[in-house]
C-alpha cells in the first residue's frame, strides 16, 4: 500500500542511534519497558557473552524497535533480566524486538551485587566479566573470581565508584608496575568501548496495536513473532478478567486428557469464537474494549468443556493422549466447535456421527489438509464443522461436510523423519491405533502416547545408525520403542528375532528381520517401509480413504510448529 503525498501514515517507524550509556538510562527512569507479550527470557551464558565480545569489539548487534504508544495501556513485564523494572516513566517506549538484548545488557551492566555463596545456577549467569590478561570475555563463578584484579565485572564498569575500587585493587595487588599499568589501561578501554557503545534504533511513534504488530512483523523477519496469544494477553488485562489465567485454566483442564501443552493461541480462537469475535484475524485494538473481555470471560466455561470433550474423542476414538501427536492444532479447534454445538459427549456419539469425525480426522491428517489453509478457508471448515455439529448428521450437512474437507489426495509415505510433520505424527498414530505395541526388547507393552509426551526427550531411537544416507533417514529406519534401549537397537532386536509378533507390531517382517540380521540397511528400509505402507493402507481402508499412487514422495515434510 503506499500511502499519498503529503499524508503521514497511522503509525510511522524512524530509525535512530544512540548510545548504551543513554539507553540503560533511559531504562533506569522507566522510559523504555518490556511488554508481557514478549517472551521471557531465555538465553544462555554462552549467548550472553558473544554479545559482550561483540560490544567490546564494535560490532553491530541489530537493532533494536520500540513502539510509542499513544494511548495503549500495554501489561509489563515485573523484571528486566534478572532485576525488578524500573517504575513506568510519564512517556514510555515498549520494546518490540530487542528483549533478549536489552535485558541481557541491562541485567549485567546493572546488577547490583553478586555473592557467589548462596547464588542459584540462574542468578550465576549475569555475573559475567572480561578476562585482562587472555581478553575475553568469562563467567565468574568462583568466590575467588571477584577479588581478582585480572578479572573486571561488567557489573561495575559503568559505576564510577566501584570501578575506582577495581582500579585500587589492581593497584594493590603484587603485579609488576608495567602489568598493573596494563591492565588498568585494558580496564579503561573496556569501560570505553561500553559506555560509548551506539546501537541502531528503530522507534514506531503513535499508530494503533495493529500496526505497531503490522509494523514488527514486516521489521522482524528473522526473529521470534508475537503469536496472538501474548498479544490478546497484553491488551485484555484488566482487574476483572485476567486473559492469561483463563488460558492457563483451560490448558490446566486439558492436561488430564494429555493436550495440556497444545498451543495457546489454539485456545484464544476457541474462546474468541465462542465470544463472537473474528478468531482467524483477532482485531487487537478491539480486544481492549470491555464488551469484548466480557464475552471472553462468559465462554471460558463453555469453551473449557467443548475442549475436554475433544480431548476425551481424541483419546477413546482416536486412540491417543498427547498433544505431541496431534498433526494440526487446528483439528482440536473444530472438534472443540463441533461438541460446542453438539448436544452429544463423546460417550454418546451416535455410530455414524463418531465415525464420521474419524474419518474426518483421519483424511485431514493425512492430506495435510491444514497445512496450507488459509484465513477463508479455516472460516469454511469452522462453519463446515457448525453446520454438521447442529445438524445432528443427519440431511445435505454430511455430504457437505465430506466434500469440502475430503477434497484432496492422501499424502504418501515421507522419505524423512521428523516429528514437525503431521504426516509423520499420522504415521505414528495408525502405528499406535491398528494393534497394541509391544517392545520386542522386553516383551512389554508400548504406550505410544506416554512414550512420545515427555518434551524433555530426544527423538526415537533410529534402527541402525544414522549414517547420512536416504535409508538411513527413512521414517523406516526410526521405531517406537523406549530411548533408554539407546540411539540405536539393531543389535537388540536381531536378538530377539524369535519374537516375530512383537517384531510385526512394528512392521518388521520376515523380510525385514533378514535384512536386519544381515546388517543390511537398504534392505531392511525398503522390507519396513512397504510393510508400514502395507498398514496403513488396510487401516485407513475402513474408512473409505485411499491412498493415491500417482502423489510423489517429498524430501521436505515439515508443516507444523513443535508443540
């Protein structure tokens, strides 16, 4: 859009440079904020002090953007780094790009004290200083590194009476006269390079919250966007309805069902749908308007319980209970609609009704068919999903609802494993549906859902090692089996090659038992991946759905966020 000649846009972004020193300032007085719909903090020591040495060195860090509201009461953050924020200025800046930076440099730069004997392993991590002698940038974690006079904290480089204690220390320690001299010059040189330290600075003045999120996301391609959720949090806040903790209520009411991790802005479209509001395309500055937090709060109920019965689908007639394994978020969403306008739980679903959704979950799974939806389309399948719900089934509404959600080929078999696939999680799931696991290892029952749940795991364990090659990166090649067999259990299982039912649970066959026996990777892939094929095919027979043999393999098979 470009705007006419002589006509200034709604909100107008202008780039500035200024220097650190001015800027901690700046956030000692309250002047510049950190909004609660960042982020929190989440960098690592060794991201902290590449900063640092980029500093020290003169190099560009990016920039940072700040958004100068006009009349916008944004929530804020209570700490900047690992300190309280300052008390909010008369005008303020909020940061929209740059916390991790800011925070970082202001939580350092500003720590107050630092004692090493009673400090958790977090609060280890701002004490960070530069090494004169190897001139480096360290963590101090020991009692001795503060009384060290080759070690200058950051923390009081900007402090000009600690920073003279520094210097008497040096002064007074049994160096040399010419490494005293040396490393007090270094010292003053890092003082230098901070305090004069410019950083580029793109400040948005006025304009309304959507273009300050317009404005960011055009600016921060290659950073971390605001999602809906922290935004509509940040907005809504008020005494008599606090948006966050009603998403943290309903993620707390799922996460019996096992979906207590699913995505947040997943549960935002449930409740701003429920409030009749636009949930595909939330109006942000509408968000703050009291009607709207008021039909918020009335749908967390409702919404709440459509939700849990989506869940319990997922669990009974589906056949799992993790939100890892769930290919679209975007299907708890409807389901949770569907159960909304339902008069049915889904203990109670009629034969037809219940067997319908599965076959609507099964063919959406595995088309990917919200992998490339977009905003008209998912309003058709939500009113596609109303129309069906209140229709009890029954008339045109079915058939509706089949051709206009079962409209596209089945997606093949994937060449490569990764779980950010939902045709990856759908090959998982039929693994988990058509018949009980069990682990050929230790002959004990698999629980595919509680085995892919844990957010701290590494991946599945592969068959063979990975060795770079298109079979080792086989789908084929990777097993649900337990990671404390190891990385890799070809080893286990050719020894427990008597075992042939718990082998063919896992589609391993006698011709894939041989390739395995035999170390033959290549063989062992293509055995594996046509008994897998083989399953889901007679699997998703039973419900009508046919995989195509024209549709072409492809490498690159990730279309969803990691829950």
């Amino acid at each position: 859009m470009v705007t006419p000649r002589g006509q200034a846009p709604a909100a107008s972004a202008r780039p500035d440079i200024i220097s650190l020193d001015i800027l901690l300032k700046d956030v000692d007085e309250g002047r510049v904020q950190i909004p609660r719909f960042q982020r929190p903090y989440v960098w690592t020591p060794q991201m902290m002090r590449e900063l640092f040495e980029s500093v020290l060195s003169g190099y560009p860090i990016g920039s940072l953007l700040f958004w100068e509201p006009k009349d916008t009461d944004v929530r804020l953050m209570p700490k900047i780094g690992p300190l309280p924020a300052p008390k909010r200025g008369h005008s303020v800046s909020l940061v929209l790009d740059g916390h991790q930076r800011l925070a970082t440099l202001y939580g350092v730069l500003r720590l107050e004290s630092a004692d090493p004997r009673s400090a958790t392993p977090a609060e280890q991590h701002w004490w960070l200083g530069y090494d004169l002698i190897a001139q480096e940038t360290r963590q101090m974690r020991f009692p001795d590194d503060f009384e060290n006079p080759t070690i200058l904290p950051f923390r009081i480089v900007l402090k000009t009476s600690e920073f003279i204690r520094f210097a008497r220390l040096v002064d007074a320690s049994n160096l040399s006269s010419p490494e005293k001299v040396l490393l007090l010059d270094r010292a003053d040189g890092v003082q230098r390079a901070i305090r004069d330290y410019r950083i580029a600075l793109t400040i948005m003045r006025d304009g309304s919250v959507d273009d300050a999120v317009g404005i960011f996301s055009r600016i921060n391609r290659s950073g971390r966007a605001m999602t809906a959720d922290q935004m509509a949090v940040a907005l809504t806040y008020h005494e008599d309805f606090n948006l966050e903790e009603a998403l943290d209520r309903i993620l707390g009411d799922l996460e019996p069902y096992g979906f207590g991790d699913v995505s947040r802005t997943i549960v935002l479209q449930s409740l701003l749908h429920a409030a009749g509001r636009n949930f595909v395309k939330p109006n942000f500055d509408n968000l703050r308007e009291r009607v709207t937090r008021e039909k918020l709060k009335e749908s967390v109920e409702s919404v709440s319980r459509s939700l849990q019965q989506a869940c319990v689908f997922l669990n009974e007639s589906i056949g799992f209970s993790t939100g890892r394994l769930l290919p679209y978020a975007l299907q708890l969403l409807l389901l949770g609609i569907f159960f909304r306008q339902n008069n049915h739980t889904p203990q109670n679903l009629p034969d037809d009704i219940d067997k319908n959704l599965r076959r609507w979950f099964w063919a959406t799974s595995f088309e990917g068919w919200f992998a490339s939806a977009n905003s008209s389309e998912v309003e058709g399948a939500v009113a596609n999903m109303e129309m069906y719900a209140r229709s009890e089934g029954h008339g045109p509404s079915t058939a509706s609802f089949e051709a206009f959600f079962i409209d596209r080929p089945l997606r093949p078999f994937p060449k490569t494993f990764d779980r950010r696939s939902a045709r990856i999680r759908a090959m998982l799931l039929v693994q988990m549906a058509r018949t009980p696991l069990v682990d050929p290892i230790t002959d004990d029952a698999i629980n595919g859902s509680e085995l892919m749940s844990d957010p701290d795991r590494r991946d599945l364990p592969y068959v063979f090692r990975p060795a770079g090659t298109r079979s080792a990166r086989s789908p084929a090649n990777r097993i649900l089996l337990p990671r404390t067999h190891g990385s890799a259990v070809r080893d286990l299982l050719a020894g427990r090659a008597g075992n042939k039912a718990a082998l063919l649970s896992h589609g391993i066959d006698d011709a894939a038992l041989a390739a395995l026996r035999s170390r033959d990777v290549d063989a062992f892939v293509a055995a594996r991946e046509a008994a897998l094929m083989d399953h889901e095919n007679t699997f998703l027979q039973q419900f009508a759905l046919t995989m195509g043999d024209s549709t072409l393999r492809s490498e690159d098979e990730i279309d969803i966020d990691e829950n």
